[in-house]
C-alpha cells in the first residue's frame, strides 16, 4: 500500500501541534465518560503519538494499542513512546489499518482522530461493524469530523507556521473534487531560513467525505448510536452501543 505521509512526515508533528492544543483536553473529557474497566484503548492512526499520551494520562490504567500503517509516521510514534518510561510500559505500536489489525475483545475505547477520512465507506461499515462486536460493555469510539462535508473545491490556504531556531516551516492546504464523495488535498510544506526557501515537498492524499446524517445512518445500522460532543469546532463524534447512550438531562 501506498503511504501518503512518506514524504511529509518530517513535517507533520509540528504542524498539528496547535491543533492538539484544544483537542487534547476535549479528547480527556470524552475518555473519562468510559466506564471503569480492564480493557485496552485502541488509538487507530496514532501518528506521531499526541493522541496516545493523552489516553496514557487519562486512563492510566489503561493498555494501549497504537495503529499506524505509515512506516514514516511510526518512526516518530515509536521515538516519544519510547523516551517515556510509562509509555513505554503501556502502549505497543502495531503496523496495520483498521481492517488489517486485530483488536481484543472488550475494548475499553477507541479513538480515531484525523483519520476516518482515510476510510472509504465500504471501510467506514467495516470499522462499525468492529467496534459493535468489540466494546467492552459502557465503551465508546472516538472520532471527529472536519470541513469539508461535501466534494467541494478548497482554495489555498495557510494551516500551520512554525519557527524553530533560524528556520520556519510552513504548511499549506487546498483541495478539489475527485469522486461523488471524495476529494484530493494537496499539502504544500516549505522550510525557510531567513526568507529564503531551502526545502520543501508537496503531497497529495485521498479523503472521503460524509456529513453527520450520512455517519448517523451508518453507524445506526451496526447497531450503534452517534452524538457530537464538546466544543462543535472541534467536531468530535462518540459512537456508542444504541442502548447505552446517556438519557438527556433535564
């Protein structure tokens, strides 16, 4: 399998560095909502490892599973697992993808952020259908969703500039339409010290693109039940079993 990130992932840590900085917290609020257990959490394109640390502190208990099938990205993965002792201890960094990896049974969690558009929904069922027959009584699956909603065109924006040292790296993103629900980025990343461009790579991924209602249905047909929860910028997801999501309050 191709992997998109073999030229980028230099860049890649960095750059999504601001955006954990609002999600880390959101995503301990949802795992202290799991009920208490033995099970292990399941992080699936763990990436560089942020999400990892942030299940490790949540649920300190917890084994982890960390699923990476980019062998650049799990460069960096195994590197921050293993300069910690606890982390070390805890989590095992698995090569594979949603389809390829086995999980226990009794899951405690799962979490898949920055990544379910990777899947097409042939895979997006699939991943239903696992965390349906897998979740420890009381887990949950994790996710978010972002712009775009709908194969449209993305023009050319900045996400990310970062300084460190003499150098900056900057990160730049557009998307076009490329299928009935699927678009292609195209990330461009450039390194300059003093102005001056000294490196650079641009990229360019699939992503599969669905709405709430579209994921509701899906979800809702493995016998789960999907809610937004936290801050909607965020747009994270928690997939639940239909009968065990909280009654409303009030």
């Amino acid at each position: 399998m191709s992997d998109p990130y073999e030229r980028s992932a230099e860049y890649l840590d960095i750059m999504i560095a601001e955006a954990w900085e609002p999600l880390a917290p959101a995503l301990a609020d949802v795992l202290g909502l799991v009920r208490a257990g033995a099970g292990a959490v399941v992080d699936l394109g763990a990436g560089s490892g942020r999400g990892v640390r942030v299940i490790c502190r949540a649920l300190p208990n917890a084994p982890v599973l960390a699923v990476e099938p980019s062998a650049a990205m799990r460069s960096v993965l195994l590197a921050r697992v293993h300069e910690d002792t606890g982390l070390r201890e805890r989590v095992t960094v698995l090569p594979g993808d949603c389809a390829s990896t086995e999980w226990p049974d009794g899951v405690r969690a799962v979490v898949a952020l920055n990544m379910i558009g990777h899947l097409p929904p042939g895979e997006r069922r699939v991943l239903w259908s696992r965390a349906a027959a897998q979740l420890a009584p009381g887990g949950l699956l994790v996710f978010n969703v972002t712009p775009p909603f709908a194969p449209v065109r993305m023009e050319r924006v900045r996400m990310a500039h970062v300084v460190i040292g003499e150098m900056e790296y900057e990160g730049w993103a557009s998307a076009r339409p490329t299928g009935a629900d699927e678009i292609t980025w195209r990330m461009d990343y450039s390194v300059l010290r003093r102005g001056r461009r000294l490196d650079g790579v641009s990229v360019e991924y699939r992503w599969w693109v669905a709405g709430e209602e579209v994921l509701a249905s899906e979800v809702a047909a493995a016998g789960l039940a999907l809610r937004r929860v936290g801050d909607p910028g965020l747009g994270l997801c928690v997939v639940e079993r239909a009968n065990e999501v909280p009654a409303p309050l009030g």
